[in-house]
C-alpha cells in the first residue's frame, strides 16, 4: 500500500479545515465594532483569500486521491472535516464546544476509521 495518498487524503482534509476558519474568520473580523464590511472589503480580506487558495488547492489534491484511493474510502474520510473544524475553532476562535458535541466527534472519528480499513 502506497502512504502518499492517504498522506494526501489528510492533507485535503487539513486545508478544508483551514478554509473554513479563515472564511469564518473573515465574517467575523468583517462585523467588527459593529459595523459590517462591504462586499469589496470582504472579498479583498487575507482571510478570505486563504479559504479561496485552500479550496482551489484541496480541489486539486482533491482530483489526485480519487486516482488512487477507491471513492468508498476516501469520501468518508473526509468526514474528519467535520470532526476537525470543532476542534480547530475551540482552539483558535475560542468557540465552545459542547458534550453532544465531543460525542460526535467521537463517533465520526470512529465511523471513518472503522470505513476506511479494506
């Protein structure tokens, strides 16, 4: 079994996981004081451009794993986005999260493990 994919596979995962912080971040620095940004202002914030870069390149990465990893594995893997995301924003945007919330990070991280064994 070759590793680069999946090493891939997780880096698709990763960069999705940073392209929905910076987005939100993005939102969130665009209403600050109050007041909310123009569309101009938005789309010409850094954090904005990250999310952008991020999803251009886990789209490409994105086209390289479906040459190798079979579809039936390698989709629900990328359902550790939805257990990272969570996580990354109690980390970095001091969102909580709650017990039912720990939960299903749990079983998602359970879930892709147990789905993506041959």
């Amino acid at each position: 079994m070759n590793i680069m994919p999946w090493l891939i596979l997780m880096l698709v995962v990763v960069l999705g996981t940073t392209g929905q912080l910076s987005l939100k971040y993005a939102f969130n620095a665009s209403t600050t004081k109050g007041t909310s940004m123009s569309m101009r202002d938005l789309l010409l914030s850094r954090y904005f451009w990250i999310w952008f870069i991020s999803y251009v390149v886990v789209t490409i990465l994105w086209l390289v794993v479906l040459r190798t990893i079979p579809l039936s594995q390698a989709f629900p893997a990328l359902g550790l986005t939805f257990a990272l995301v969570p996580l990354a924003s109690h980390h970095y945007l001091s969102e909580k999260v709650v017990f039912s919330q720990w939960l299903g990070i749990v079983i998602i991280i359970s879930g892709v493990v147990l789905v993506v064994q041959k």
